[in-house]
C-alpha cells in the first residue's frame, strides 16, 4: 500500500480489443484516485491510440517506467511493449498475444514483489497468447502455475450469485471423466476457504448442482449422482462444510432457489456460466480463488465487434476493480481477527 491506498495493478489484456476502453472509461472518474492507486502494465503508445479513437481528452496517464515513480494522485502507466507496437482495432494479432502475455508476466512479477497490492486483468485473446511461455487455457490455470497453487477456483460473482465451477476451460467431452469425489471436495474446501476468509462469510452455505438432467433422476438419467457428487457432499459435510445438493440446474436457477444459498458449485463451464451470465453480464466479475494473492476480471471477452467505437460497457470492469479492493480489505481482516493474540506477547513478563 502507499499512502494508506492499495496499489491496484491494472493488465492491458488484448490490445486489439476493448481492454484499453473500460480501463479508461474506469479511471478517467477521478475519485477512483481518492482510494486507490491504478497502475496500468501497457503502452503509452496503445493508450493514445485508444484515447484518440475513443475522443477523449480529458484523461491521460501518468507514465513510469518503474513501481518506484508511482503517483498516488494519479493513474499510471508502465511501457511493457516496444515503440514498434501496432494497434489493429478488431483483430486477432501477434502483437495482441505477445502483448497481453508481456503485461501478464510484469504485473505477476510485480505483485510477487509486493510491489503492487491486487490484480485486475483485462481479456485476452485465448488464441493468440499461446506460445513457449503461455500454454494454458486462460488467465486461471496461468496464475496458479505461476503462483504453484495446488487448487483453484474459477469464481463468478455479481451482486445476484457466487458461481464456482470443477471443470473449467476443458472440452465438454472430458467434463464426465473429470467429475470425482476428490475434485468436487477440493472445489468445495477451496470455495468454502475463500467464502469466509475473503467473503466474510462466517458459516457459508453451498448448493452443489447435478451433473444430468433433473440430477439423474436417482439413476435413471446417470450414477455420476448417487456414486460421486453425494458421496463428495457427504464427506465435506463431515469436514465442516455446509454443502447440500445435488440439485438440477434447470430448475434451481429457473425457481431462483439460488437466491438461498451464499454460492453455488457447478460441474462444468456452461453449466454455471450460462445462467450467470444471462443475468449478470454487465456487471459480472470473475475471481481466482485459492491464490495468495487478489485477482480479478471482468466477466466478458475482447469484443474486438466493439473495439474503437465507444460502445463498451465498462460496467465489469469496474466492479472487478471494486471488488478487488474489498476482498483485498476482508483478507487483511480475517488475518487479523484470525491471528494468535499469543504470538505477540512476551514471555518473559508472564
């Protein structure tokens, strides 16, 4: 933190795309800088471009060239890319990928170093940011490579839902193959860690969806039930958790039964998604839970359709940037009231 703020790193994502115009939209209210410090890993050069596209002129950023020229009454930029960068609105570049993947690797540099408090990453382009130092299926599974996580969680969440998923970014296919106790009790503890330490949810309660229609119908539509999803709540109940289910998806978003429960455990992608998304596209965020660290993004792609026109909803990204902050605040929180008051006293005065 500097000067009591905590220090927001911002990635560029795609440059192609409309990254650059809800970071702007976002930072371009100024009272953003009253509580925050947004620093933005990119380009000047890509930053004009947008600015210029987008006719506006009452923001710029503050460049540096390191963490150590921060600005706290500013919003600032580092150059992660060379002067020979080129914006091609729309499209799907080298210059994309490799640009997204530069501002990626300086941002998680830099919050290794404690040189940045959270993380905020703009959409990247799955596709182009493939390469010898990106094989990964998107931002989730990269950070928790880089930040040896044994388990994460992709983490949905808008004012409406929490939605967690056990199988990610994985073809439909394999989803079944996926599916077992042991996978769906590491969602579960890591969901639960994160519910009360970074939710502030003192006894969170998790609904767990079925993998078949109507939840296999006790068997008759699928055994993945009744052999492995109720097996798995049953010993994370025993752990402590409160998780009850499974429940079929179609019925449990349509009664809005969700609305009962402080999360939800999907089985696969879509499942999950799909409905969160139909009701909470615009201001959606999308949280790695089981990192030691904060990161978040909005709930939406590169839109290169929208890129350059103005038209983009910075809705999701702000929310991201906001719920960065607080859940950044409820660890620190936790960590305190958790913290062995024992630790601090000095034996010798016993």
């Amino acid at each position: 933190m500097l000067d009591d703020k905590i220090v927001v790193g911002i990635t560029h994502g795609d440059i192609n795309g409309i990254g650059y115009e809800v970071i702007i939209k976002t930072l371009s209210d100024s009272r953003i800088n009253e509580f925050c410090v947004p620093v933005l890993y990119g380009s000047p050069k890509v930053a004009a471009y947008h600015r210029k596209a987008l006719n506006v002129d009452n923001f710029t950023f503050n460049q540096i060239k390191d963490s150590t020229e921060i600005n706290t009454k500013r919003s600032n930029i580092i150059n992660c890319m060379d002067e020979n960068v080129r914006v091609e609105l729309g499209k799907s570049t080298e210059y994309g990928g490799s640009g997204a993947l530069s501002s990626l690797q300086m941002a998680v540099a830099d919050i290794k170093d404690r040189k940045i408090d959270v993380l905020v990453t703009a959409p990247i382009n799955k596709h182009n940011i493939q390469g010898e130092n990106f094989a990964f299926p998107g931002h989730t599974e990269f950070l928790a490579s880089s930040f040896d996580s044994d388990e994460v969680l992709m983490l949905m969440i808008s004012e409406v839902m929490k939605v967690g998923v056990v199988t990610g970014h994985v073809p439909i296919s394999q989803v079944p193959q996926l599916i077992t106790v042991e996978a769906i009790l590491k969602k579960l503890r890591v969901l639960d860690k994160a519910l009360r330490e970074d939710f502030a949810i003192r006894r969170p309660r998790i609904a767990v969806l079925g993998l078949n229609p109507h939840a296999g119908d006790q068997g008759v539509i699928g055994a993945e039930e009744q052999n492995i999803i109720i097996p798995a709540i049953k010993q994370a109940n025993n752990e402590g958790i409160v998780a009850l289910g499974p429940y079929p998806a179609d019925g449990f978003f349509g009664s809005e039964n969700f609305a009962k429960f402080d999360a939800i455990l999907a089985m696969y992608h879509d499942q999950g998604l799909a409905p969160f998304k139909a009701m909470s596209f615009d201001t959606g965020v999308n949280y790695t839970a089981g990192l030691p660290v904060i990161r978040t993004s909005p709930a939406h792609g590169t839109a290169y359709e929208l890129a350059g026109k103005g038209e983009a909803s910075p809705n999701s990204f702000r929310q991201a940037l906001y719920l960065a902050l607080d859940l950044f605040k409820n660890r620190q929180s936790y960590v305190e009231l958790t913290k062995n008051p024992l630790e601090s006293v000095d034996p010798e005065r016993i």
